[in-house]
C-alpha cells in the first residue's frame, strides 16, 4: 500500500481528494481490483476516461486523469497533463523506482533490436553478470523466461518488471526500445546508462506519418541520456547509417562510434562470411581481437559491432567479449537454419521491412549456389507504404517469389499480396511467381520447389507462433511448417 503524494512525488499533478493509499496500479479496467488507482489512458480506438465508472464499480480507489470528471462518487481524482506519461512515472514511484537499482541498456532500430539484445547478454554473461532481457521474442529474468506481447511492454508493464528484476538481483537490463514506446512514453520512469542505435529505413510510417517523424521519435533515448540519477552515459552509435551521425548529434552523452566502411572508434576488418557463420577482425581503441561467430550476414556483423561497442562501454576485456560472442549459437526466427538434412538451405527469418529484407535476401543471394526462392507477405493495419517496396526488393534478389499472408488482421491478405505485387511488376516484370494467400501451403509449395544449391527463405514471421486474421488468432510457426514440410518430403 503506498499513499498518492509518495507516489506522484515529483510530478507535476493536482490531487482532488483524500490522499489516500492505493493497494495496486491498473490502466485496464476489467482488471481492477479493489483497492486500486486507475489511469485512464486516451487510445487510438478508445480512450480510457470511457471506463472510469467500470473501473469504480471494480474497487478503483482514485483516478489518474487529463481533467477533472464529472463523476458522482466521492472518489480521488489526479489530474495530469498526460495521463500516459504520468502512469510510468507514478509506476517507477510505485515500484520504488527499479531503473535506478539497474544498469540499463536500450537499443532501438529499426532492425537488429532483438538480436543485438542477445548478443550483449551473451557477453555480459560470460563476464559474470546476471543480466534480465526485455523484447519480442520474450523477457528473461535469470532462468525464468516470460512470453511477450509487444517489443517494449506498457510502462506500467515494464516497471513491475523491472521491479521484478530487482529482486532477483539482476545487475543489467538488455531492451529494445521501440520508436512506438518512446512517443507513447512507455519508458518514461526508466534513466537508460546506455543507448544503442542500430539504423533506421521505412517502417511504421502508418504511426509516424514520415521517417523525420520516425527518426525524432527514435532520437528520444539519445536525447534522454541527460544526468540524473546515474553519472556514466554513452550512446552507441552506426556510423555507416545514413542517419547515424544526425543520431549521433541528438545525443546528450558521450558517442561510442561503430561501422565497417565509415571511420569509426569501434570497427570490423577482413570479414569472411559463409553459410555458418563469419568472421572478422574486431578493431577496438584498446586493441584487436579476431571473432568467429555461429551467425551470418554482414548484418549480423553490425549487430555484434554494436554489442561490443557496449561491453567495451562497460568495462568488459576483449577476451571476454570474444568468449561470450563465439558461445551465442544464434537467436530464434533470426536467420535461423532449418535443417532435415535437405540438399538444399531453408531459412526463416523476422525480416518485414524493405532494409530488413533486402539485408537477408543479399545474404541469402551470396550463399545460393542455385536460386532464391523468397516466400512472404505484409502484416495488415500497418504501414501500407512500405508494400511495394518490399516487392521490389524480394524481385531485385530473388529468382522466384511466393506472395503469402502474414498477420493479415482486419485486412483482406489477397488486397495486401496484390499491393506488394506492384513492387515485383516494377522491378522485375518476367520474374517468376505466384500468390497462395495459406501460408502453411505456400511453405510448403517453396520446400517442394527445392533443389541443390537453392536457398529456400521464408520472411516475415520468425520467432512467432500465430497467425492474426480479423476474426481469429491461431497457432503458426513457420519453422515448424517448415519441418513437417521436409519431413515429407525425404
């Protein structure tokens, strides 16, 4: 039980009332119990002052709201200015404010978030911290791993998490930082001792409109990287993105700079990268080392850039970056191998933006000794923009393409295949292919196509279990199709 002044201590508010205690914090009124304090968040779809009198009805105590509501019971009211901003804030009270008791590391991207995630885990690992994750494929909290709904949990979410965290005496917090999370202001609350930048292309232009828009609302977490309760700040940064040193120059900490082909304080030379794995020369201001990793594709060498940009950051040895890189054996729905011990390589992949596609396809080009045969699809209720694109894309680098249902949500995914079809049609009007909007068949027509050489790569999904329709969410796993399918097939 905590009172309201201890909780919106610091924050600018007006409480209407008693200064009561709150047993538990809720923004979901179907889930408030008696004792609690409400925050009626405005939505997209709903606004939560809606559900004011469901949540009273439920036990809620008081309310956090952007105006004073006419309501007749005699309830407490605080009033904010931005009920969102304040529920993570009141949250971090709540929870005795847990980012503080954390080092804490944001990465956020529009690609390689949640690989990098496992990467910089891996090495702090090996150096001897105990280190929570928090992302798409799921959190972990030591060996207790906790599925995912979003990529960066509602705040309220993430502060009892990391309150959770605490507990078990985790030393770091490794998260992605979604651009979304950062203009709802999900993380606020949450003082980050390191920000990552991985890059930036088109995606989610259906919420911000344009890539200026896109590229502020990531520039938040660099911006944020003032002095406040921690002492030690550095951002990390691509420096070979085109958007890298504008990124750079958001910052309010100290730079750490990565890349291959730009000049950069932490670089990669004499890459080698096969259908294994690759390798390269990590060149550091504190001296070399030579990396073997069980990844592959010159993204992945970003991606574990960025990692031992951090760990250096932190005060980890090159010894142990090495030894704690060279055990990651990969990371699920991420370029991931299916192997059935077919002549030929399938591939699954999380890749659904024009950058990311085009990252795995080039990769997947460069290990084919035959075709590419590319199988994928778009999300529905997302960004439209980006369809086309991603056709031409799939058409620039592959032999063969199978157009297919994603998570289609409320949309028809026949309407969502033919408007990536006009990207294919432009870049590539002979190119060879076709539409099967099951995504169970078109896998397993793309696995019956194969031959020896080909590289078989299905985009999209990755790690993910579902499938969402307008009407229905079901059980789907790529890989898995994909097993079955070769399983009949030997």
């Amino acid at each position: 039980m905590s009172k309201l002044s201890q909780i919106t201590k610091g924050i600018d508010c007006q409480i209407v009332g008693s200064d009561l205690k709150v047993a538990g914090l809720k923004y979901d009124s179907r889930q408030v119990e008696a004792g609690d304090l409400f925050f009626a968040i405005p939505g997209f779809k709903v606004d939560g002052h809606h559900f004011i009198n469901d949540a009273i009805s439920k036990g809620a105590v008081a309310i956090v709201v952007e105006e004073l509501q006419p309501i007749k019971e005699n309830i407490t009211q605080v009033i904010v200015k931005d009920s969102r901003e304040a529920m993570g804030l009141i949250a971090a009270n709540f929870y005795g404010n847990p980012a503080n008791k954390l080092k804490m590391i944001g990465i956020t991207g529009t690609n390689g978030k949640t690989t990098t995630t496992y990467l910089i885990k891996g090495i702090l690992e090996e150096a001897g911290y105990r280190v929570g994750l928090i992302g798409t494929n799921q959190n972990v909290i030591g060996d207790r791993v906790i599925p995912s709904q979003r990529t960066t949990p509602e705040s309220l979410d993430l502060q009892s998490l990391l309150a959770e965290m605490v507990i078990a005496e985790v030393d770091y917090v490794v998260m992605e930082v979604s651009s979304h999370a950062l203009q709802l202001k999900r993380t606020a609350g949450v003082e980050y001792d390191l920000a990552v930048f991985t890059n930036l292309s088109q995606d989610h232009l259906d919420f911000h409109h344009d890539l200026s828009q896109y590229f502020n609302a990531k520039s938040l977490l660099f911006k944020d990287l003032n002095y406040r309760n921690k002492k030690k700040k550095v951002a990390i940064i691509n420096f070979d993105d085109p958007y890298g040193t504008a990124m750079a120059a958001k910052s309010s900490a100290p730079v750490y700079s990565y890349g291959i082909e730009q000049p950069s304080q932490i670089h990669a030379q004499d890459l080698e990268i096969g259908s294994q794995g690759l390798s390269y020369r990590l060149v550091t201001p504190i001296g070399e080392v030579q990396l073997k990793l069980n990844l592959t594709g010159k993204f992945n060498v970003y991606n574990s850039l960025a990692a031992c940009a951090c760990a250096l950051a932190e005060g980890v040895s090159l010894t142990q970056i090495k030894a704690g890189l060279q055990k990651i054996p990969g990371v699920a729905g991420r370029f991931e191998l299916i192997n059935q011990g077919q002549d030929f390589t399938v591939i699954v992949d999380y890749a659904h933006t024009p950058d990311g596609m085009e990252n795995v396809l080039n990769t997947a080009r460069a290990l084919a000794k035959n075709r590419v045969i590319c199988v994928f699809g778009a999300g529905g209720d997302r960004d439209r923009q980006k369809r086309p694109l991603m056709g031409e894309v799939a058409a620039k680098f592959s032999d063969y393409i199978i157009l297919t249902a994603d998570n289609p949500r409320s949309e028809d995914p026949l309407a969502i295949a033919k408007e990536i079809e006009t990207g294919i049609l432009k870049a590539a009007p002979d190119l060879d292919y076709r539409i099967n909007v099951d995504r169970g068949q078109a896998i397993k027509q793309a696995i019956a196509l194969g031959q020896p050489g080909d590289v078989i790569i299905i985009c999209g999904k990755g790690h993910e279990t579902y499938q969402e329709f307008h009407d229905k969410i079901i059980e789907f796993d790529d890989r898995q199709v994909a097993i079955q399918a070769l399983k009949e097939l030997m």
